[in-house]
C-alpha cells in the first residue's frame, strides 16, 4: 500500500518525538553508563588506558531516527525488521566508540601546532556529520527493497520493473 511522504515523514517526526522524550528521560543516563563500562573495557583488552574519555553523548540521540524509520518500515516482515534494525543498532553503536576514540586521538594532545589543531577540527566536523547522516544512510541501505513499496503503488511498481 502506498503512503504519502508527508504523512509518513509526520509518523516519523511523532515517534521519533516520543522517543527522544523517552531518551532524555532515561535512555541517555543508562545507553551512557553501559556504554562507558563497555568502551572502558574494550579499549583495556586493546591495552589502552585512557583515564578521562570524553564522550560526544550529544551525538548518541543518532539511534532515535534510526529505530523510528525502521519501525515505520511497515512492508518488512517483523522478524527482518528486528534482524536489520539490530544489525544497524550495532553499526551505530560502532560508530559511537569509533567517534569517542577518535574525538579523543584527535584533541588530547594540547600541544598541535595551530595547522594540526585546524586539521583536527575539521577532521572531527566530518566525524560528526558523518555520525549524524548515517541513520538514514542505514536506514537506505537495510530497507532498500521496501522503500519503493512505501511510497509507489504495486501497479507503478510493476510497470517500472
């Protein structure tokens, strides 16, 4: 069945709403523990011992448009749906520890020369942008068959293939 794209980018903006509220009322303070007590253990195994890791948590809400728009994906089967959403959840969650450690590589040396410290800020810019677009690309890439179902009737879909 074909849905409008305003009505479905209006089910995405209500969920994901709903979700962020849900995020900064909990979600946050417990993804940010598990996730300290993670990345502090993974990084232990690799032998490193970074005592203060600042964590960019104001780009962690990057899982909320992710979920919603796979929720929403309503012509995947629900057991497919769960299987790419978890896959897209730890690439995500990947992203998250890649940021940290390379937010962290990238500026805890005070001592760059002004080019380096130039380089680095528009390393990190790029870092965070690519963070912030991925959901969708994710959600473009694991729901790829099913986005022309959403938004194209079966007879036009028939005609183009």
């Amino acid at each position: 069945m074909k849905e409008k794209p305003a009505i479905f980018l209006l089910k995405v903006l209500a969920l994901s709403l709903i979700l962020f509220i849900l995020w900064y009322w909990k979600g946050e303070r417990y993804y940010l523990s598990i996730f300290s007590g993670f990345l502090n253990h993974f990084l232990s195994i690799f032998g490193l011992g970074i005592q203060i890791l600042w964590y960019p948590s104001e780009i962690f809400h990057n899982l909320i448009p992710f979920i919603s728009l796979m929720l929403l994906s309503r012509d995947i089967h629900l057991k497919r749906r769960i299987t790419k959403s978890a896959i897209g959840l730890l690439i995500l969650i990947a992203d998250h520890i890649l940021l940290s450690i390379g937010v962290y590589l990238l500026h805890h040396n005070a001592q760059t020369s002004p080019s380096a410290t130039d380089y680095n800020y528009k390393f990190t810019f790029l870092l965070y942008t690519f963070s912030e677009i991925l959901p969708f690309l994710l959600w473009v890439i694991l729901a790829k068959r099913n986005l022309l179902k959403l938004f194209m009737s079966k007879k036009t879909l028939a005609i183009n293939n």
